[in-house]
C-alpha cells in the first residue's frame, strides 16, 4: 500500500510551534505588506478569511486585518522537514519526496513489521504530532493517486484509508477538478462535454471520453476515474532544477527594481541549494512581459555554483541583454538553476580561457510574431540557440565576466554564505540583506 502524508498548513504550523503566543491566530508566512510581498503560507485561522498562498499580503491584509506578517525562515522549514522524513524512514526506505511537505511512502516490503498500512499511517501521523508538535494529514491506499487524494479530503489531521473494494463508488461523487491535472481551463473544457463529476467520466467508455475531450487527456482521466495509476513510488527522485519567481502586482518597467527582486530571488535559490548540498551549472532566467510574452535566458558554465553572489552576477548579465529598450514593463521574473551535481571541493582552471564555457539560449512564446522563415515549424516555448552576430557578442560578454566570478567561488566566499544562512534560519530571512537590495530600498522610502 501507499501512504501520503502531508504536513497542514506547514510554514504558519512551524511559526505557531516556534512562537506559541501565535496559536489560535491568523498567521500570515511571506514578504511585507508594505511592498509587493506575497504570501507564502496561511494558518488555518487565515484561511477561514479567504487567505491563500501567492495572495498579495496587502490584499491578503484588507480580508484578514488582524493577520499577524511573519516573515518567511526557509532554512528553519528545511531543517523540519529532515526530522519528519527522519521519522518515515523509521517505517521504510521506500520514499518519495514532492516537496518539503509532502511524501509518499511505500510501506509493502515492511507491514509485516508494524501490523499494516494503517498501523503505520497512524504511527508516523502521532510521532510527527508528539514529538514535532506539528499536525499531518495521511491518505492510505493503493496507488499513488488516490492516497494523495485520500490525504486531502479530510484536512486538517485527516486520516482516510480507501478500501481497494470501494475505489469507484468513493471516486464517483467528487468534482472533476479533484483529478490530478485538472485546472480552472481543463474543468471548462470538461464542463462543455457536461462532465462535472468522476461519476460522469465512469459512465463513459473509454473511446468516448477520448473523442469528447481528447485521446490522451481523455485517457488520462478515464483511468484516474477509476483510481487506475501504475506509478510507482521513486525512492531515487532528485530535484532536476531549484528555482524561484515573482509575480508583480503591477507590471513594473523600473529595471533597478527588477534587478534587486532579481536578487532576493537568488538569495532564497542559492540558500536552498546549499541546504541540498548541491551544485548547479545552468543558470536560467525568465521574465514575462506585460503582454504575456515569456522568454528565457541561459548560461551554462563549466564549473557548478551555488553561492548567491555567482548565481546573482551571472542572472544580472543575462537580464542586463533584455534591458536595452526603455518601456518594457515586466509582470514576472524569475530565476533557476539545473544540471546538478553533489557539492563538494573542486579544483578552479582560473587561468584557462576556455574553462568556462557559456551557452546562451533563449525561448519565447512569440505572441504577436510575423509567420516567416521557420514559422509554425517548433513549439512556440521549444529552446533554440542564439544565432545572429549580436547574440554571440552577448554570449562571449558572459563568459569573460563568468570566468572572474567563478573565481570568487571560494571556500572563504562559501563560507560566508554559510553564515548568512544560519542567521536567516535562526531569525528570519531579512536578518542579513545584501547592500545594493537594503540600500535601494531605505532610498525609496526616503524619496515616498
């Protein structure tokens, strides 16, 4: 059997751990209602108001005015999050991390053990509670589909086993868009075929729902009707990329501002990769124009980063290409890093020109684009080399400057880093700032 066990309410949970005059209050985890700030997590109390993750914390503020702001300690969630899967792997080593909240755990080799599945569920659901001082809910079934449905239906402190005899009549009353996949455009789409319920799909043959909404999406949601998924749990799953975004409550066309959003963004990616013990040699950026356009730059290095200032002056450059142009307003900005590898000592070519190798690509989604040469002929998000003179001036202007920021990619530079972080993890995430942010920042409050 499959388990899911998902922390409830996992950063406001760990705040109102951590500050007990918090409990029974509406808690707000995420940036400053007096900026752009967006909320990250909201306490059950919060969320009776309407308040939701990636809310405004201003607006999130006019519903819930008596909220309390509580900024966001990543490091401190990270660290919990290791002592919950500690006590998982208590019960198997067959685990699937999706998130810093969320598991799944195959527990078939090991029931023998503990007397079951639902022995075990409420083993780790009373630990987590007992030694923790946190409260998880836990779905039991025999797939993964369904125990991660089973863990939603019941929050919070839910606990739902889904008897393998009765998957169809427990599937049959829920709304479409309790389906794995199924977004606000996907349940217009299905309520135009008048498929509202699981019931609806399981009245169809499969070769019906394929002609009505399409042979793969169809076939994707004919099995999860049915509770039919044949994934296994990967207890092997890494994380291919780590990476951030803002979006901007207005479209912002003021580059200073985008690029000190830019670094916090790689202040929180570099702090997780170095929690991850890992190292990344593509750094990616991508922004979104107030016409929707979407595009991304990357840069990727012969030598692995994860120190915020690396990943920060190598995104600056590439975001430094797209600032030329006054009026562009951007509505996101965002920042990754992928191509990992395990952190560890390495041996910098300083000295060897061709050490740091640099290959910019950039996508788009051409809106408003003229058909021409090639029109129609790829995906309009598919990657594509540079190709014009002025491209590969911009990629050669990377890799010199990249080739004297790795070299401050030093144990003394590593080191700082790791300081900063225990700070933010002890404090909170603005108890260390990088200058350029805190300085701009105090400038236009002076100028307000």
């Amino acid at each position: 059997m499959i388990l899911h066990v998902d922390m409830d309410a996992f950063y406001a949970s760990v705040e109102q751990r951590d500050h007990p005059e918090l409990r029974g209050l509406p808690i707000i985890v995420g940036g400053s209602p007096n900026g752009r700030g967006v909320v990250s997590a909201a306490s059950y109390e919060a969320r009776k108001f309407g308040v939701h993750s990636a809310m405004p914390t201003r607006q999130a503020l006019k519903i819930c005015p008596d909220a309390i702001v509580v900024r966001t300690r990543m490091q401190t969630y990270v660290e919990v999050s290791k002592q919950i899967r500690k006590i998982f792997a208590d019960y198997t080593p067959v685990i699937e991390p999706l998130s810093l909240d969320e598991a799944f755990l195959d527990t078939s080799g090991t029931e023998h053990l503990f007397g079951g599945p639902v022995e075990i569920g409420h083993l780790i659901q009373d630990r987590i509670r007992e030694e923790l001082e946190l409260i998880a809910s836990v779905g039991i079934a025999e797939n993964k589909f369904l125990a991660k449905l089973a863990s939603d239906l019941e929050k919070p402190a839910g606990f739902t086993f889904i008897d393998p005899g009765k998957v169809i009549e427990t599937l049959a009353p829920l709304k479409v868009e309790k389906l794995w996949g199924v977004g606000k455009r996907s349940v217009e789409r299905l309520a135009a075929a008048k498929l509202f319920r699981c019931s609806d799909l399981q009245s169809l043959t499969l070769e019906a729902a394929q002609v009505l909404i399409g042979e793969k999406f169809g076939s994707h949601l004919w099995h999860l009707a049915r509770g039919i998924d044949n994934r296994s749990v990967n207890s092997n799953r890494k994380a291919k990329s780590v990476s951030r975004e803002r979006t901007f409550r207005q479209d912002i066309s003021d580059w200073e501002y985008i690029q000190n959003r830019l670094l916090e963004l790689c202040e929180s990616v570099g702090a997780t990769l170095r929690s991850k013990k890992l190292k990344g040699r593509t750094v990616n950026l991508k922004l979104r124009f107030a016409d929707f356009r979407t595009i991304t730059r990357s840069a990727t290095l012969t030598e692995p980063i994860s120190t915020t200032q690396v990943i920060w002056e190598t995104a600056n450059k590439l975001l430094s290409k797209e600032m030329p142009g006054a009026g562009k307003a951007v509505r996101l900005v965002g920042i990754g890093l992928t191509n990992f590898e395990a952190a560890g000592p390495r041996q910098l070519m300083l000295f060897d020109v061709q050490s740091v190798n640099c290959d910019i690509e950039k996508t788009g989604d051409n809106a408003g684009a003229r058909p021409g040469k090639g029109a129609g002929a790829r995906h309009d998000n598919e990657d594509r080399q540079l190709g014009d003179s002025s491209e590969a001036s911009a990629e050669q202007s990377v890799v010199q400057a990249t080739r004297r920021d790795l070299a401050s990619n030093s144990a003394s530079q590593q080191a700082v880093e790791a300081a900063a972080d225990a700070i933010r993890a002890k404090f909170g995430s603005e108890a260390v700032r990088r200058g350029s942010t805190l300085d701009r920042e105090q400038r236009l409050q002076s100028e307000g």
